[in-house]
C-alpha cells in the first residue's frame, strides 16, 4: 500500500533539553530510581544508519523513561516517535519532542505511523522508539503480542538497526519504584529482510521476550549492584521519621543515611 508522504515532526531541540530536565526531575522526586541492568547496555549505538528501538509497554511512566533514556544514551541522534493522535491533542508539548500522531485501530492509522516513520528513519542520525505492543500490558504477559506494523521497518529502512528494550517496574527497599531497563541483542534490519513478514514478526518479539525475561529475573533479585544507576532519586521516607532518624544519628556521631536498608541496619544490634 502507497502511503502519502510526510514531513518530519517538528522537534524543536530547546524545547527538548528543557524537557528532559523537566523529566529527570520528577523522576528523582517520584522514583527511587531509574536503572539499567550491566548487562544490557545498548550495543552498537555508534551504528552509521538509524535506529529503532522498539519495547514492551507496561506503564504510564514509559514515555519519561523513554526520553531520559534518549536523552542519556544517545547524545547526537533526534528521538522520534508514533503518538496516539487524541492523547497528543491534549499534551501537545509531545509534538515538541519528536512525537507524531497514530490513530490506533484503523487501517488509517497504520498508514500514518509507516509514512512518518520513512520520513524519520530517511536520516542516519535520527531514532524511531516505538512501544511495540500499542497497549499497556504487564511485564509478565506473554506472549508479548507486539503489532504487526514494526515487521514492516525493515523494508522503509533495509540500513536501520533494531534494538529491544524491555522495561520493568517495582518497588524494593525504598518509598519509590525502580524504574528498570536493559536492550538486548541488536537485530540488522538487512536479517529481517530475508525473512517474511510474519517471521520478522516472530523474531522482533522473540528477541524482546529473552531481553524482558532476563531483566525480569534481576529485578526480582532486587540488588542494586546488579544495574547502572542512569538517575538516582530521594531516598527515605521523609517528614518527622527522617527528622526523628537524622537527630538520632547526630547525637550517636554517625552519618544520616536516609536510605530504609540504612534504617533497618540501625536498629541491629
């Protein structure tokens, strides 16, 4: 199917670094954490084409940690990516940021989201992020069942890399969530040429579900020393229990850490 061609969205880099600043902070004042696993460190970022990375969906916070990992990882390529069109019509500010309109569900909207992204992935230098799934959907769902539509890059973009990113949340030790992330193996969009839709398909998913596996099993370890802190937020509970705990510290000459393992270690004798 012929799809009309677009411009490319309107980012506006001033607009950028005000929001992802804006992002970072809440995150640090939400979140204990945003983290990314050792061993999942994006390889190949240095990659001479484009980029799609593309990820599971499990939650609202998705697009913040999406833009602070763009923001964070890939300094020197434009992040772009597809929007449901009636949510963009109320947080317009997105459209600043590289984000373009989708209707989700119709055959319409499948035009929109293949035309935008030729347009995006025609530069070497830009990066198409796409929530594969199209729906919010637990971490532990599977299978994944991502849309059909990210089979398709690969003929827009045959000198395009693809790179899984799973995304994971969970409360541990601390008032706030971890935000966990890692990429898994890279995918040359020259492999999913040589296959069929439906096997790209296949393999796209296959490659996001180890890399969502493996994330899974740290997180449930729930170590720290296991991931990369990318932005650390405010430990402690605060208010008069912190007060309470720093006023204890000073007078036995120990230093105040707020941390809760800092608190359980405390009252050990």
């Amino acid at each position: 199917m012929n799809t009309p061609h677009r411009a490319a969205p309107a980012r506006s880099e001033r607009v950028w670094r005000f929001m992802a600043a804006h992002f970072a902070r809440f995150l640090r004042r939400h979140m204990n954490a945003l983290r990314l696993a050792r061993w999942g460190a994006p390889r190949q970022a240095d990659h001479p084409g484009p980029l799609v990375i593309y990820c599971n969906h499990p939650s609202w916070w998705d697009a913040a940690v999406l833009i602070l990992l763009a923001d964070r990882l890939f300094p020197g390529r434009a992040m772009f990516a597809p929007f449901d069109a009636r949510t963009l019509e109320r947080y317009g500010i997105f459209r600043r940021l590289g984000a373009f309109p989708v209707e989700l569900e119709t055959r319409r909207g499948a035009a929109q989201f293949l035309a935008s992204a030729r347009t995006v992935l025609a530069e070497p230098r830009h990066m198409l992020w796409v929530t594969a799934q199209g729906r919010f959907s637990d971490v532990r769902s599977r299978p994944l069942d991502l849309r059909p539509g990210i089979a398709h890059l690969a003929e827009i973009a045959p000198e395009a890399l693809f790179l899984p990113l799973a995304l994971d949340y969970a409360f541990w030790d601390e008032r706030g969530a971890e935000a966990c992330c890692a990429f898994g193996e890279p995918v040359p969009a020259r492999d999913l040429l040589a296959l069929n839709r439906g096997e790209r398909l296949a393999r796209l998913e296959a490659a996001l579900t180890a890399t969502l596996d493996a994330l899974s099993a740290d997180v449930m370890v729930r170590d720290p020393a296991r991931f990369v802190p990318v932005i650390e937020g405010a430990r402690g509970i605060g208010g008069v229990y912190d007060l309470w705990r720093r006023a204890v510290a000073l007078a036995r000459g120990r230093r105040f850490d707020p941390a809760h393992g800092a608190a359980e270690a405390e009252r050990k004798p």
